[in-house]
C-alpha cells in the first residue's frame, strides 16, 4: 500500500501573511474532499499540509491533513510555532495540544511539522503511543538544513522508528526552501533522499518488522527512566 507525503502548508505555500485568513478551510472541508477522491481513486493514504479554520471563528491552525483511500483518517495541529528571525507563525496560528497517532494499514503513525523537531519530547510522545513511523512535514529555509539533518537521524535513533521528512523547496517571498526530502531507517540509516534545492519524487519502501528488531538491538525505549519527565516538567515550568 502507497503513501504520498507532501510538505508543510502544501496546498498554499508558506509565506501567505494576512491571506492566510483567506486560505484557510475547515477540516473536512472542500480541499480535503478533493484530495479524499484521489485517495478513493488510487488507493492511497496522502499527508499533506494546509492552515485549518478551527471551530472557533478567526482561530487559525498549521495543520497537517492525514487521509485514507477510505477518506479522513486524522489531522494534527502544530504544537510548536516558531516566531523568531523570519517566522512569525504564532501572529497567524494558535498552537496545538493534543500529539495523536494513527492505526492505519500502513502501520501506526505519528505526525510532526518542521519547527516540532527541536522538541524530542514530541517524537518520544509519539513513540509510546505507538508510533513505528514519525512523518515530519517542513518547510525548512536552506540555513537550516544542517539542524534538521541532524534531527533526523537523532529522532529516528534515540526512538527506533522510521522518520520520514518531506520538506519544501524554492523560494516564496525571498525565503528559499532546500528540499532535501529523506526516509530514515531506526537505526540512522538513509533510505532515500531527494536532491538539494530542486523538485524531487523518491520512493521507499520499508519494512516495520525493523522498529522491533532495533529496539531488541538497542533497547531505548525499554531503558527510559519515567522519572526524569517529572523532573522535566517542574523544570519546564521555572524556565
């Protein structure tokens, strides 16, 4: 079974501004139920992004839409906004709360966008829900490419999952985006990667029997100390 992974705010682009409050749609709304037809036509489970009209007027979300070749499967909210150097996305969104995963044919999968790879809590949520796949939608700018490079390899290995991220490319509004697309197996290997700077299709095909042999390998989530999530929590609260 296929699963097609488009990036971060595919279906408007990244730098929208104030017409993001034009874009935005709700969730299912007419956007979706095209991308449902296709689903239903091919067979397919697509991920892609949009921004989300909540159910509160006005409240804006950077959404990732997941769906099935029997519709809707889910969505997640972004949890971490950056709003710093060129992003302002906490001026447009609110964030996220809840960090669900999805039972799917596929497998189970978890769902991060971009800026959410800094965080590994996140990841490692997502993992003990269990997660075998973390998809990372992005819509990185080429300065930095060299921290989510890292992230990859770093959230893949210290969860033993498979991480895919699927990224943006070109430039909107003076912003250039890298591509670089990539599928990471639980032990840091890469699977396939799209080229730098320039549109790219890839496919991959894995294997989830590999999550469990690379947590017996090396047994990272069986060796984690819950305690320290306390002591994360108090700390997180004085910073």
């Amino acid at each position: 079974m296929d699963f097609l992974v488009f990036p971060e705010l595919h279906l408007t682009g990244y730098t929208m501004k104030d017409e993001v409050y034009n874009q935005a749609e709700p969730i299912p709304g007419p956007s979706v139920k095209k991308v449902e037809k296709v689903a239903r036509e091919h067979g397919l489970h697509i991920l892609f992004g949009m921004p989300e009209e909540s159910e509160v007027k006005g409240v804006l979300h950077n959404t990732a839409v997941l769906i099935g070749p029997k519709g809707f499967v889910g969505k997640y909210r972004k949890i971490h906004l950056p709003t710093h150097t060129v992003f302002e996305e906490r001026r447009y969104y609110r964030p996220g709360r809840d960090a669900p995963v999805f039972a799917t044919p596929l497998g189970t999968i978890g769902l991060t966008i971009c800026y959410d790879l800094y965080f590994p809590e996140l990841t490692r949520l997502l993992t003990l829900q269990g997660a075998q796949l973390i998809v990372a939608i992005s819509a990185s700018p080429s300065l930095r490419r060299t921290f989510f490079e890292g992230f990859c390899l770093s959230r893949a290995m210290e969860n033993a999952v498979y991480l895919t991220y699927v990224n943006r490319v070109g430039v909107e509004d003076g912003l250039q985006f890298w591509g670089g697309s990539r599928v990471v197996s639980p032990g840091g290997s890469i699977l396939a990667q799209c080229k730098y700077d320039e549109e790219e299709f890839q496919l991959c095909k894995i294997d989830l029997d590999e999550v469990s042999r690379s947590r017996a390998f090396i047994p990272t989530i069986k060796d984690l100390e819950p305690a320290l999530f306390d002591q994360l929590r108090i700390k997180s609260r004085e910073a």
